[in-house]
C-alpha cells in the first residue's frame, strides 16, 4: 500500500449502501472534533513559543505540541474515511490508536514542561 493511500484511502463513499444519515453524520462530528483538538495544539504551540519567550527550552515543548497536532489532523481524515467505509460495508468499525496517541502525547508534552519549569526556576 502507497503511504498516499494510506493517509488518504479512496472516498469511502463509493463503497457499499448508504448507512443511516445519523451515523454518517456522527462520523463526521467526530472528525471535526479531531480537527478542533488538533487546531487547539497549534494555538497551544506557537502561542508557547511567542508567550514563553522567557522560559529557557520552550521551543522544545512548542514543537512537540505542533508535531502532536499535525500528527492528530493527519489521522484524523483516515479515521473517519475508514470508519465511513465500514459502516457502509456493514463491518465492524477498525480499531483507531489516535486516542492513545494523543493521551500519551499530551502526557509527554506535560512531563516537558514540568521538567522545563524546573530547570529553568533554578
């Protein structure tokens, strides 16, 4: 498989028989909130950057936020298109990591800014 086609599979939309408007519609809900949690890192990263000037390392942190987001709005369009194309297969939905990713992302973004903080308090 084609790493293009793996980031970006064929529109599901030619597959199968329409699902129940609900659940497409569900689908894409889910997508827009990946979108808005991966525009809320970018904001959260160059604003890091620009407001924590001060701080010694921020540019650390600001860049793991930026590469949490683009690798959150790269995935998010996959799932959704994965998904879309199950339930109109009539399959069971693929298992996503993204959650996963993201929890432990933060979680490392988080422990980088502490450890920051307290190199940069002494």
């Amino acid at each position: 498989m084609k790493i293009r086609e793996y980031l970006f599979p064929p529109d599901p939309r030619g597959w199968g028989v329409d699902p129940d408007y609900r659940f497409t519609l569900a689908n894409e809900r889910t997508f827009l909130s990946w979108i808005r949690t991966s525009l809320a890192l970018v904001a959260g990263g160059l604003g890091s950057i620009v407001v924590l000037q001060d701080v010694q390392g921020v540019e650390v942190i600001g860049i793991m936020v930026l590469a949490l987001a683009f690798v959150t709005a790269s995935t998010a369009f996959r799932r959704w298109s994965l998904n879309e194309r199950a339930m109109r297969l009539e399959q069971p939905l693929p298992a996503s990591n993204l959650p996963l990713v993201t929890a432990i992302g933060v979680a490392l973004i988080g422990v980088a800014a502490v450890i920051l903080l307290v190199i940069d308090s002494r």
